[in-house]
C-alpha cells in the first residue's frame, strides 16, 4: 500500500508540473500565439504517465542526471521544463528562419500591429494611427523621438491616467540604468516580456543546445540574482529595473542552486554570499548564470575574498551569523544545510592552490557561463575566461535593453558576439553614423542597411516609443538570409568630445588593450575615462585632455613612458585625435592608476544615487558627473 501512495503522490507531482508548466505557456502565448500546437505537446506529455511510459520517461530522465541530492519532483520538472522550452526554441527558431527571408513584409505587419493596438490613445489620436497603412506613410508622420518627447506622458501614466501612450495598464515603469546620463522611465507591457521570453528566451535555448548538448543535462544552474527594489507611482504601478527574481517563479527555482528565503535578504553582499554557499555545496553545478559578466566577476572577486568563511559554512552546515539576514529567514536557509566536512576539505584543498582555472576545479562538470560579455562587459568576460573560468565555454545569448528584446546571438561558439537583429519584436530604423548630430535624419530600413557600416538604432516597440533613438550605435557585419547581423559598439552618451572628435568607446577600448598588453606583467581590470573640464582645478592641465582611470593586476606604477604609449596608440587608431593631438588643441591624457576594489567600490557608490539595481548596472566608460570623477581621484596610487 505504501509503495502505491508514493506512486500515486509521485504521479500527482508529474501532473501538478505539467499543468503548470502548461498554465505559464497559456499565460504567454495565449494572447499572442493562441493554444495551436500546446494540446498535441501536452497529451504527449500525459503519455508518458502509463506505468510504460513512466519507465520510459525514468530512463530518458536517469541519464542525464549529474546532480546530488536531487528529489524525484525536482527531477522531473526540470526535464519537463527542458522539454517544453526545447520544443517552443524550435517552434520559435523555424518561424524566426521564416521571418528573415521576407524583412521588409515582417517588419510592417510588427509595426502596424503596433498601431492598431495603441491607436485609439491620447497618442494615437495626436499622430492618426489609423490613417498610417504601411512604414512610409508613418515615417513620413511620425518625427524621429528622443525621450524628453515622452517624459510629460510617461509622468501621466505614472499618475494613473488611461489611454495616454499605450492602450493597457502597463506592468512597470521600468528605470534604464543611466549609463549615458540619467536614468529614464519607461512602460513595460506584457507584450514586451512575452516578446522577451518567446523571441529571445526560447531561440537562445535553442541555440545554446545546439552548440553545447551538456546544458541539457539535468544539472542545476548558479543564477547571480538580486532582488530589485521597487516603489510605487502615484497609481500604485511598480517603478524599478526591468528584471524580475527567479523566487517569483517558483515552479523554476529546482533549475537553481541558490533556494527560495535567500531571494528575501535585501542586502545585495549578503545574497550573493548565500549564492555561493549553496553553489560550493553542489559539486555538480552546470552553468553559471547572469544578465551580465560583470556580475559573475564580482562573484567570483568576492569568492576570493571570503572562502575561508564559505568553506566553514560548508563544513558546519550553517549560514554564518554575520550576516544581517532576519530570524524566520536564517532558520528557513540553515535547515537546508547539514555538515559536509568532505566537501570542506575538497574546497579547502582547491582554495589554497589559487583562483586561476578555480570555476573547473570547484565544478569538474561545469559546461558553461551564460552572460552577456560584449560591449561594456567585455573586459569582465576576458578576465573570466583568463583566470577564473579557465576553459569553461561562454555564450552571451542576447542584445537588450529596458526598452525591449533587440537581437539575439545564433553562433554561441563564435568569439566574435554577433546578434540577429528579431524582426518581430521591433520595428527597426537605421540612423547613419554620420547624420547622428542631425534633428530629424532620414533613416533607413532592415533591407536598405549595407555591411560594414555603423548606425545608431531607432525602434518603435510595443511598450509606447515610436521612433526612438536608443542611443546604441550598432555595425551591421553581415545578413542571416536578409536579416542584418550586427554587433554593439558604442553608446551615444558615451562618446570622449572635447574638442568635436567624437571617440567612441569601441575605439578607445581598442587602443587601451593594446597599450596594455605592451606594459610587461600588465593584465586590465577596469576602466573609465573622464573629460578634463568636469574636473575643474583638479585636471591637472590648462589644454582640455582626456583623464584615465586604470585598474590593473600585476604593476603598482607605470612610468611616464608606459603613460605615453595609450596616447600613442589612440593618435594611431584615430587620425582626428591624432590631427587635435598635433595642432595642440587637445592635450597629452593624464593616466593615473587606482587600487585594487577601486572600481567595485565605484559601483557601489554609484548604485547608492541612482536607481540602478546589480542586476542590470553596466560600468560607464565615460564619467560624467564630478563626484565620480572626484570619488576615483581619492583611490589614485600612481
């Protein structure tokens, strides 16, 4: 009788998952996709809930399991999971192939689609939605947007006031993270996460199958989440970042490491110390996870720091009591623990022999680091890839931002990070490179776009932006069928200008790498830039200049010859700094070294004034407030 209960409790297990996992997928594609396709995959699924079919279900299931310590539910909504998101990637990569062999079609039917929902607004009206038929009349109608055109609209929806922008109450206001000055709100819809989920979620999984078949193993990931904080607008819609925590979808934590109560701790330190107590506890961790490189840097500086204490904690079964986590939670965390004194000394003994290559040592099983690594994020996952995550493949898997899914990365394996730009999610213009100082350019389409050339990106989404300049300056380097591929170079905001030379970031980075590595023993951690005149007095020249702030392994100073040769490369990677350079109207840049942790505390410090959360802050390379020029002058050693 007992072995019948478990199998029928078993058996309840499987259908409460499958259920729920049918439920999400209603949720997000019912609105959009209707249910066409879901009830052959679901009694497909019941099938398997024959004693026949659970044998066989057990026996797919078995050998893929790496895992230690794993319940038969967990199991098998994992591979539930898998399965279901596996065979909706396809779906999705098959009509994504489709898509991109018909361009301009698809990208008029995503941008009247946009119209007609939101045509009966307050906008709407203002712009006669209903009257545009095709991409030319609206071009024509519509004028080229930046986001002070939305700032009185957006304050209105936040107030509560209907049918302004977009014809639904939107889920949040979402705060970019002001890299290129300061953060803006913007509405985030339903349409915009299902978007986010079907066109760039899916298709990614799918891709990353392909090129890495381990990640199906039934291992669990190491997720790098914090919890955002949020406030509410006058109308009680949350205002915060766009992201939402792996605890609001509880059905998915067994794909995790890290459990449930530790998703409640506020502090940003304490989470990601409890992320990486319950990662060394699983020597079978298989990806390691995070919107950004930057995050799973930190994680693993941080790990450096404090694996003495995390390998206690290992030991004795606990969480340590100097963290500032409540009473109900510490509980609920420590009765997940028990002592593992093998595990410790496995640790211990990995710990004491150094960090480089540590991720394959903690983690012989380790298949992958999934995080975005381009732009911004580029030095962080070179330092990965070169010390912590030695060996270890990466895919960065998307091109995003607050306002929307933009593009996603088909080739994982390839190292250059190159995203198919998705046809459905935005309706996508193209701005020159050299018409960025213009008012109202021309643009162009997706199939009027040439390789080889660089154009700032403007986008009408589903979340009310119509026209919008992003800021993002993106080189198209090739076409998927019709589709251009490109690859993220710079943002607008983030431009060196002191004298109308317009250094871009992509370059400047270019030039800093290879000084660098003409520096012996030099490795680049971090880097920012800051123009002379927001330094005042203390720029340290009459001549406007750029000045460097370098983080640096394996050097303490640099001398003055050392200094001079980024100058160098920079007036040879660009002949108008070089021309500036020469005439004397631009000064010799000023490169000053800061301690090690300089730049994390800048992070901190600037996550403090902001409405940035960890999970969506991007470094800015260019500095443009005073305080955090001044706050970097105060950690100069050389």
């Amino acid at each position: 009788m007992a072995t019948v209960l478990r199998r029928a409790k078993r058996t309840s297990c499987v259908c409460l998952v499958i259920f729920t996992l049918m439920s999400i997928l209603s949720i997000v594609l019912g609105h959009s996709y209707g249910l066409l396709g879901i009830p052959s995959a679901l009694s497909s699924l019941v099938g398997v809930l024959s004693l026949g079919g659970m044998a066989l279900l057990w026996r797919d299931i078995s050998w893929r399991v790496k895992g230690e310590n794993r319940t038969v539910g967990s199991l098998l909504s994992q591979y539930l999971a898998v399965k279901v998101v596996g065979w909706l990637g396809k779906r999705q990569r098959e009509r994504l192939e489709k898509d991109t062999r018909d361009i301009r079609r698809v990208q008029e039917e995503t941008l009247l689609l946009r119209l007609r929902k939101n045509a009966n607004t307050h906008y709407g009206r203002l712009y006669d939605f209903n009257s545009i038929k095709d991409c030319e009349v609206f071009r024509q109608q519509h004028p080229v947007t930046e986001y002070e055109h939305y700032r009185d609209l957006v304050k209105r929806v936040a107030a509560g006031e209907e049918g302004v922008l977009i014809a639904e109450r939107p889920l949040i206001l979402a705060m970019t993270s002001g890299t290129s000055g300061a953060s803006s709100m913007l509405l985030s819809t339903r349409d915009t996460n299902s978007e986010f989920f079907l066109q760039g979620v899916s298709v990614c999984l799918d891709a990353m199958r392909r090129a890495f078949p381990a990640s199906e193993s039934l291992q669990r990931t190491t997720k790098f989440f914090y919890t955002p904080t949020f406030r509410q607008s006058e109308a009680g819609i949350p205002i915060g970042p766009n992201s939402s925590t792996p605890a609001s979808s509880r059905h998915m934590l067994n794909l995790y490491t890290t459990p449930a109560p530790a998703f409640q701790v506020p502090s940003e330190s304490d989470t990601l110390y409890l992320h990486l107590l319950f990662a060394l506890k699983d020597r079978s961790v298989g990806i390691l996870e995070s919107n950004f490189a930057s995050t799973i840097f930190y994680a693993f500086s941080a790990l450096q720091e404090r694996w003495q204490e995390l390998v206690e904690d290992v030991e004795l079964g606990r969480v340590s009591p100097q963290l500032a986590i409540e009473d109900g939670v510490q509980h609920s965390l420590d009765r997940l623990l028990k002592p593992d004194p093998e595990r410790a000394a496995k640790l211990r003994a990995e710990f004491e022999q150094g960090f480089k290559g540590i991720a394959l040592r903690l983690w012989p099983q380790l298949n992958l680091v999934l995080a975005v690594d381009s732009g911004s994020n580029q030095i962080y996952g070179e330092l990965l890839r070169h010390h912590y995550c030695q060996g270890v493949p990466f895919y960065s898997p998307f091109y995003a931002a607050t306002e929307g899914l933009i593009g996603v990365n088909l080739w994982p394996e390839k190292e250059q990070r190159q995203y198919l730009l998705c046809p459905r999610s935005m309706f996508c213009e193209f701005l020159p490179e050299i018409s960025l100082d213009k008012e109202q350019p021309p643009t162009l389409l997706m199939d009027q776009v040439q390789e080889g050339q660089c154009y700032e990106l403007v986008v009408t989404n589903a979340s009310g932006l119509f026209r919008y300049r992003i800021g993002d300056v993106i080189k198209v380097v090739g076409f998927h069928n019709h589709c251009p591929v490109v690859e993220f170079q710079y943002r607008r905001g983030q431009m060196l200008n002191v004298r109308g030379e317009k250094m871009s970031e992509a370059m400047f980075l270019g030039a800093l790498k290879r000084a660098v590595s003409q520096w012996p023993g030099a490795e680049l951690v971090d880097y920012c830039c800051a123009e002379s005149g927001i330094l005042g007095e203390s720029s340290g020249g009459s001549d406007p200049h750029y000045q460097v702030f370098l983080e640096l392994k394996g050097v303490r100073n640099l001398t003055e010859e050392q200094r001079y040769k980024l100058d160098h490369c920079l007036q040879e990677d660009s002949a108008v700094y070089k021309s500036f350079r020469f005439k004397g109207s631009i000064g010799p840049m000023r490169v000053q070294l800061v301690g090690g942790g300089a730049f994390q505390e800048l992070r901190n410090h600037m996550m403090a004034f902001s409405n940035t959360s960890p999970n969506t802050f991007k470094m800015h390379r260019v500095l443009r407030r005073k305080e955090y020029a001044d706050f970097l002058q105060g950690k100069i050693i050389s």
